[in-house]
C-alpha cells in the first residue's frame, strides 16, 4: 500500500474511533464494527484496484463525516431510552394521567381562586315556588304601581288568596362605604331597595357571608350587597359583613350578600336595606310579593297566573309567578348551551366519522374494542369538567371583572374550548391503534400528487408497537375516501422490539 494511501486510511480510522466516542459505551463495539466494515466496502468502491482519486477520496471522507451524524443520535436515542416513563410515549395511560392532571389544575384553581369560590357559593338557590309579584294590569313589572295605602289594606283584611306580603321600593342615594382595608368609597351613587324586614325570609333564600362576620344588633338597619357592588367595590371580600355603610343620611350594617341571578326581581338593585319601618316612610309606589296560600296556588293554575286580588276597590292585578325552583343555575345553564352551540358548529372544522376502512383486517376481539371505545368516551367524560372549570377560573378569577362580562367570557371560552376539545377528542381517537391504543408516530409522505388517481398518494403512519400502519390519504378519492388500518403479522416485531428484549435474534431466525 502507498504511503499516501496508508495515510488517508489511517486518517479515516481515526474518525470513526472519534465518532465512536460519542456511541454509548455498551453499543460502541458494536457499531465500531458496523461502520468499519461499511468504510471497507466505500473505499473499495469509490477506489477501484487500489486508484484512488481527489473525488473519491472526497465521498470516502463524507461518509467518515456522516459517522459523526449517527453516532449523535444514537446517543440522543440511548437518553431518550434511559429517561423515566419513556417507554409510555404515546399510549393511552399516558394520555390519560395529562388528562387528570389537567382536570386537578382546573378544579385546583376553582377552589383557589377567591373570585370563583365566591361565584360558587352564590349559586342560585331555589327560590320558595308560592310567590308572586303583584302588579296592576298591563305594567309588566316596569314600574311600581302598588300604593302603600293598597299594601297597609290588604295586610288589614284577611285574604283568600295570600298569608303574607313583602313591600319594597327602589331610590337612588348617595353611598359612602368603607371597604375592608377602613378606607372609604365615596361619590359613589346607589339603586337602594328599602325593603320590609320580612322580604329574604319570604324568598326564602339564604343570605351569603352573613355568618362569618355578623356582629350583634346594634340598632343599625342591616343591609344586603348585590353581587355585583359585592365584587366591584368589596373585591369579591368573604368577610364583608358587619362592614358599615352610608346611605343617604343613614348609616347601616352590611349583613351579607345576595346573588343577582337568584333575585329576578324588577329594579336594577344594587343593595338592600332591610328596615322595619320601610312601609311608614314617606308616600309612594313600589313593589310588592305576596305569599300563596292553597287556595291561591289552585286559582292561579286554573286561571294560567291570572287572578283577582281582594282588595278594597274590588281592582284587578295580575300577578306574575317569580319561582326559580325549577331553574338551572345560571353558570350550568350558559355551561351546556355553549356545548350545545361547540357540537353543532364541531362538523364545520373536522371529519365527525369515527368509522374505519382495514385492507387485510383481523378480527379483533370484542374486549379490545371495548378497551378502545371505553378510553374514547373516558377522555369525554374527562373533558366536559374540565372545561367548565377552566371556564369559572377564566370568567371570574379576576374580581376587578364585572357580572356581565364574566357571563360572556365563560360563555365563549366554553365554546372555544368544547369546540377545539371535541376535535382533538375525535383526531386522537382515529389515530390510535386499535390493537394497543398506542397514537401512531413518525408520519412519512407516500406517493405524488400528480399520480392520485393512479396511485395511492398520502400518510403513512405506524404504531410503535408493531401492530398496525395507518394510511391517510392526502386528497379523498372514490376509492381511497378515508383512512384505512393495515395489521401487521407477528413476523414484523422484530423491527418494534426494545433493546434487550431478546427476542430479535428468534425473530430474526424464523424469518430466515
């Protein structure tokens, strides 16, 4: 041999014994022998008879070069082997614990979030289902139009129809309220209900927060938040109660607060002021419920809400049914119409079929199709809850973020979310193997474009655990319209199988 090509030679052996340093200590024999024995072959080749040339000299060391290239990720390949849980890429455990961590998240923050554990805890409770508005006919509850001195003479006769009232009218006033930091809200005006003592006792609702920091009666009127001034001027604080609050000339007691979407009530209140004395303030119109008794609940069912109240002018009012006991809270109701709005528009983004076409197709038995079917509507069921939480944290996680826009909010990020949720639901199920529930990898293109109608043109993706290859096609065809699952024999495992498994060397000699 030619000095100058035991040089070249030397000079090539070198690089490979500087690639191999980088191969993992237990495959470096191995593959120092793989590549030494292909740099023989090269040189042979590009040398023919020992006539060796610039250009041939040239291609032998870029394949000396390309060493450097495998070795590097047969390294990346060795860590990525020995990390923990590497071996569940892909599967459906895996899939399903980044469900339920995402499922905790979401629930963690609804418990967190003092603006959600608010909105919680103001859920609409059942309102008592025997009240109704009295009004005369024809005003649809846009203004009072009950007179204190109608009110004082039906409360003095005995009714057929009613065994209790409750009286309230709405003013604005002015409001100097200190918050819990004892610094106050001034130049701030308010739509007041001063209501009868009896009117949360008659709803029959529970007053919220009015437990945690009630103090004792002081002669002071109490006076109860709408939910909204709750979070615009209190920040959504659970130790609201026994705060004192102006209003107008009087100075009263916070006793808690009332959720706005469990008083469908006319007046856009912001607080009521409970007052013994409500009804012997100065003249005037407001707002009055009366209680059914039995013979009031049968005339109002016979006559379709309709009835006529006994009053001393024999006048007629119609009287507006306000039960809520039948009633959705608000966030479930906004909840499963924006889900309902997500599966209508879902067919408009993404395929909806679930079915599959196989070229040479087993029989699969009936529990993995179970299996396979079970993990799709497990990773629904997953969904819908996290999508409702995350939508209570987004809405209202942040106080400083009023009523309304928090129902628009929760609304649309429910449909984003149910929308883009179904689609990944619907993608992951058709690209898991239907043998092992494993998600295909490693997508390759297959065919031309051009030669669609004469050749299969698409996606060629397989399973990691040697069961199955998916075809997708790139543009469906009358023949080709769907994807279709081609199974693979036990003679392929081989390919699949992990280091160590021993089995490669039995596969190998029963191909052979």
């Amino acid at each position: 041999m030619r000095p100058t090509a035991m040089a070249h030679r030397l000079l090539h052996l070198g690089m490979l014994r500087c690639a191999s340093l980088l191969v993992p200590s237990r495959q470096r024999a191995e593959w120092w022998r793989e590549w030494k024995g292909e740099l023989w072959h090269v040189q042979r080749a590009c040398a023919p008879k020992g006539a060796a040339t610039r250009e041939g000299e040239r291609k032998v060391a870029a394949f000396c070069l390309g060493a450097f290239q495998d070795a590097l990720c047969m390294r990346r390949t060795g860590r990525q082997s020995e990390l923990p849980f590497a071996e569940m890429g892909g599967t459906a455990r895996q899939c399903t614990m980044l469900i339920a961590a995402l499922l905790a998240a979401s629930y963690a923050g609804s418990l967190l979030l003092p603006g959600v554990k608010a909105e919680r805890s103001l859920w609409p409770r059942k309102v008592n289902p025997n009240l109704v508005l009295i009004e005369q006919t024809g005003s649809n509850g846009s203004r009072p139009t009950i007179s204190l001195r109608q009110l004082r003479s039906w409360e003095g006769r005995r009714q057929k129809y009613f065994d209790g009232f409750a009286f309230y009218r709405v003013a604005q006033e002015s409001v100097d309220a200190e918050t819990p930091s004892s610094e106050p809200h001034d130049n701030a005006r308010w739509e007041v209900a001063r209501a009868s003592a009896n009117l949360f006792r008659l709803l029959g609702l529970p007053v919220e927060f009015a437990a945690q920091g009630a103090k004792p009666d002081d002669g002071q009127p109490a006076v109860i938040l709408s939910e909204r001034i709750w979070r615009k001027q209190f920040g959504a604080d659970a130790n609201v109660a026994g705060l004192r609050v102006r209003l107008g000339s009087r100075i009263a007691r916070v006793a808690g607060v009332a959720s706005d979407a469990t008083l469908s009530l006319p007046g856009s209140v912001d607080a009521w002021l409970l007052d013994p004395n409500a009804e012997n303030g100065p003249g005037g119109s407001g707002y009055v419920i009366g209680h059914l008794t039995a013979a009031g609940k049968m005339e109002m069912w016979a006559s379709c809400v309709h009835i006529t109240a006994s009053a001393p002018d024999d006048a007629e009012y119609d009287l507006t049914g306000i039960s809520l006991g039948d009633r959705m809270p608000t966030q479930q109701s906004l909840y499963w119409f924006a889900m309902f709005l997500a599966m209508l528009c879902l067919p408009a983004i993404t395929s909806v079929s679930l079915g599959e076409c196989s070229l040479n197709m087993q029989r699969i038995s009936w529990l993995k199709r179970l299996n396979r079917w079970s993990f799709f509507g497990l990773k629904i069921a997953m969904l819908l809850p996290i999508i409702y939480f995350l939508s209570l944290d987004m809405a209202y996680g942040c106080t400083a973020i009023g009523c309304e826009q928090s129902v628009y909010i929760q609304l649309v990020s429910t449909f984003a979310m149910c929308l883009f949720g179904m689609r990944w639901v619907m993608k992951d199920h058709r690209q898991r193997c239907p043998v092992c529930l494993r998600r295909v990898a490693h997508p390759a293109q297959v065919g031309q474009a051009s030669k669609t109608f004469l050749g299969w043109n698409g996606t060629e993706m397989m399973c990691m655990g040697g069961h199955t290859l998916l075809h997708v096609p790139s543009l469906p065809t009358s023949w080709f319209s769907t994807q279709r699952w081609m199974y693979l024999d036990p003679s392929w495992s081989f390919l699949f199988a992990g280091p160590g498994s021993g089995i490669e060397n039995d596969a190998v000699a029963g191909v052979l």
